[in-house]
C-alpha cells in the first residue's frame, strides 16, 4: 500500500499520467510525445508574452504568476494546463467551454 506522498512524487509514467492534478506547477513530462509537448510550450510562450495586453480571466491569472515565477516555469504551466485541459474535453467527448469574465 503506497502512502499519498508517495504517489504524488511519483514520476508520470505517461501522457495519461501528466494529467494528474496533483502535480507541481509548470511540470510536463519528457516522456510522451516530444512534438504535442513542444507545441503546447510554443503556444504557452504567445499566451505569456501577450499576458500584459490581454484583459481576459487567463491574463490576469498570467499576469499574477509572473508577478511571482519565473517566466519560463509559467510558460511550461500554462502548456501544463492546456495539456490537461485538452485531455478532460478528449476523455468526456466535451466541446471547449470559455467561462464568462466575471
């Protein structure tokens, strides 16, 4: 019987397994696919480096970690969520859903 402690420092073993919530903020495995891994960190750099000029819920929660971590931790958290994000929508057969500004 493994303890939580041990299961959450456990190296993700697949894609599958990167989608665990549990995992550090900006992680991403090297195991899986090199290039879906290296074009969801292509596409979080734009995110990042467009942060200051865009007034949606995600610049303001990108603004705030770059307040606090470095840029390329936030950058590889953002293709972190993206990467989890795409995962539910594939798993649940869901549509993307954009929440309302609040």
């Amino acid at each position: 019987m493994q303890r939580a402690s041990q299961e959450t420092n456990r190296a993700p073993l697949s894609v599958a397994d990167q989608f665990n919530l549990t995992m550090r903020l900006g992680h991403i495995s090297k195991m899986g696919n090199g290039y879906l891994r290296r074009l969801l960190v292509v596409g979080a750099t734009s995110v990042t480096r467009r942060a200051e000029t865009t007034d949606t819920r995600t610049g303001a929660w990108v603004r705030s970690l770059l307040g606090r971590k470095p840029t390329r931790l936030v950058t590889v958290a953002i293709a972190n969520k993206t990467a989890r994000t795409a995962w539910a929508m594939l798993v649940r057969q869901e549509d993307y859903r954009a929440s309302a500004m609040a």
